[in-house]
C-alpha cells in the first residue's frame, strides 16, 4: 500500500501555504489556481478544509475519463492525468467524491495531485500547523474513501444515496 495525503481538518490554519508550494513546484509560478491541493473556506463553521486527492484504490476519476488520460503511477501509486491525453471535459472533475480534481483554465487540463513523484510533497513540507501529513492510509480513512466511492457509483447510477 501507498503513502496518501492524509487531511486533519482541524489543524488547518488557512494559511494557504500548501497550495501556493504546489503550484511553485509543479509550474514555478506562485498561483493557487494551478494547485492540486485547494483550501475550501467553511464560513458558518469557520474551518478551512485542505482538500486533496486521496489516491482512490477504484478511482472514479479515471474510470470516468473517455479518453484514459488517468492512470496510477507503479511507483508512487499517485492517479496521474496524462497531459498529451487530457482533453479537458471535466468529467474527472464532477466524478471525483472529494472535490479534489480541478481545471487549469489556460490549459484547458485536469489538475490533480501526483504526490510530488513519491518524494514528501511540498504542500505537505510547508504545513506547519501538521494539517497536511504523508503516511499510509489509516483504516478509518480506507473506509471513508470506499463509502464515498459507493455513493458515487450509486449516484452515477441513478440509485437513491
């Protein structure tokens, strides 16, 4: 089993460091919307959730995808979206039970994250309230990630959820 990005929500500062160390390794520019992990801002709550592909072991979003853009990398098990491949329909995008897969608009591409190419990831580096951490999936989040993922297919479907 492979490392993931596990997410504790309660740590999370909104500092925003995370997304702005993504997008600066991934496309040397400082700008949150090319970044694979994103901070959605609950306002009533006032949390601010890190979200974040989960490496799905049945991932709805390459299942989805007419054209195979994303595969899983054999080394670092990360789901990977194949730029020569991507045709940016999006269809990743409304598949995936987290919200993790976004588009970059001036690609017209899926961005999702590749954990960094195995190494410790940046966002995961520069998180110093520890809300972002790099282990292997805990039981609870295994079953977490199964549930969404059943939903998701039911909700395909047509099934009630």
């Amino acid at each position: 089993m492979n490392k993931i990005i596990v997410v504790d929500h309660e740590k999370c500062t909104g500092c925003r460091n995370c997304e702005m160390a993504c997008s600066v390794f991934h496309v040397r520019a400082c700008n949150p919307n090319k970044s694979a992990v994103r901070i959605v801002k609950w306002e009533r709550e006032g949390l601010d959730v890190p979200t974040v592909c989960q490496q799905c072991e049945e991932p709805a979003c390459a299942d989805i995808c007419p054209v195979q853009a994303i595969s899983r990398d054999a080394d670092t098990g990360a789901m990977i979206v194949d730029r020569d491949l991507c045709v940016g329909c999006r269809m990743c995008i409304v598949a995936c039970p987290f919200g993790a897969v976004t588009l970059d608009r001036d690609q017209r591409q899926a961005i999702k994250c590749d954990l960094c190419g195995g190494v410790e990831p940046w966002c995961v580096r520069v998180c110093e309230p520890g809300a972002l951490t790099y282990q292997l999936p805990s039981t609870v989040s295994l079953r977490k990630k199964r549930a969404a993922g059943r939903r998701l297919m039911a909700a395909l479907k047509g099934e009630r959820v």
